[in-house]
C-alpha cells in the first residue's frame, strides 16, 4: 500500500479479532507517532501503551461512547501535564499512527475521555496529568457491521474555500 492509499482508505473501525499486536507491528506505528512534530519542538506528549485488560477495562469508564474499547488489542492514550496539553500535537502524533496501523493492516479508532480523573486512575498518572484522548488497536473483524456514524465525506468543492470566505 503506498502512502497516499494508506490515507485515503483510513477508517475509523471498532470492532476487532482476538489476536495480538506483535511488538514489531506496534514499535512501527508508535516510532510513526514520535517522529511527529511538536509545538515549539517541546515533545511534551507520553505514550500510554495499555494491553492489560483491566487497565483496559478502567479506561472504559473514562468515556462517553467507549463501548468497544475493553476488546482492544492495545489502547494507547496521549498523557501530558495539564498545563501543556496541546490537540494538535496529539491529533500530529495519532494521525501518523492511524496512517502507519492502516499501512499493516491494523485498524485504529479515536476515542474521547471526557473524564479526566478515571482515566488518570485508571492509568496512575500523576494528579497534573491528563489523557483527553486515546487510539483503539486491533485487527479488523472480518464482515464487521458498517459503524451507525458511517457517512460520507464533505465533497471537495464544498470543503475548500479559496482565499476569501464568499
Ligand atoms: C477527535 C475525535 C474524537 C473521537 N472520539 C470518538 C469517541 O469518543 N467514540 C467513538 O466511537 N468515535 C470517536 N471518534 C471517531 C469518529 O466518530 C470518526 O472519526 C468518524 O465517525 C469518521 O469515521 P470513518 O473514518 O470511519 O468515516 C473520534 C474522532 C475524532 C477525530
């Protein structure tokens, strides 16, 4: 699959086999997340690599619409002290793995934690620490269901607006 490809046919999909993640394949899509750029170069973003189960399971209290997460291969989330939290960064770093996992064959979804302090618990960070968003890892279920939010895209023509808004 060549890098183009492996953008465009990224989707976001929740359900998953069984099967692990070998550490080859995640150290792939998790140096594709370090070689993400940062604001003002200052890396202030953590990895948490969560395959425990119960860890896993803690997580699923940390969200709104989480109800798949618990049948992850790996959930990693994005720490970083409260005060320097940054989305773009975290949104840099989660794209480039989402691409790379689509280049192995992994699927990946986005997640929200809402609730800052369970997924602090769940995770033990530090109190001045938080995990505002997470992926989801696995390899894709063979006949899965559509997910409810399938749509598509925005057009071109409607996303674009050339130099002034009209
Ligand atoms: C910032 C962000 C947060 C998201 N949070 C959640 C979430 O909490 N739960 C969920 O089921 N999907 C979540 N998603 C996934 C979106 O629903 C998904 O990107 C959208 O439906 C497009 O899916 P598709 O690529 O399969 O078309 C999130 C996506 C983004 C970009």
């Amino acid at each position: 699959m060549d890098t183009y490809e492996a953008i465009l046919s990224k989707r976001d999909i929740r359900h998953y086999t069984d099967q692990e993640i070998e550490d080859e394949v995640l150290d792939r899509i998790l140096q594709a997340g370090r070689m993400a750029g940062s604001a003002k170069n200052e890396e202030v973003l953590r990895l948490i690599v969560v395959r425990d189960q119960t860890v896993q399971d803690a997580l699923a209290e940390a969200g709104d619409f989480v109800s798949w997460i618990g049948s992850s291969a790996v959930i990693i989330g994005f720490a970083a002290p409260s005060s320097s939290m940054r989305l773009f960064d975290v949104g840099r770093q989660a794209q480039n793995m989402m691409v790379a996992a689509n280049a192995e064959g992994v699927a990946t979804c986005p997640v929200t934690l809402q609730h800052a302090d369970k997924a602090r618990s769940a995770t033990g960070l530090p109190d001045d620490w938080e995990m505002p968003m997470a992926l989801t890892l696995g390899w894709p279920l063979p006949g899965r269901p559509d997910s409810p939010l399938k749509r598509k895209r925005v057009p071109l023509a409607e996303l674009v607006v050339h130099d002034r808004w009209s």
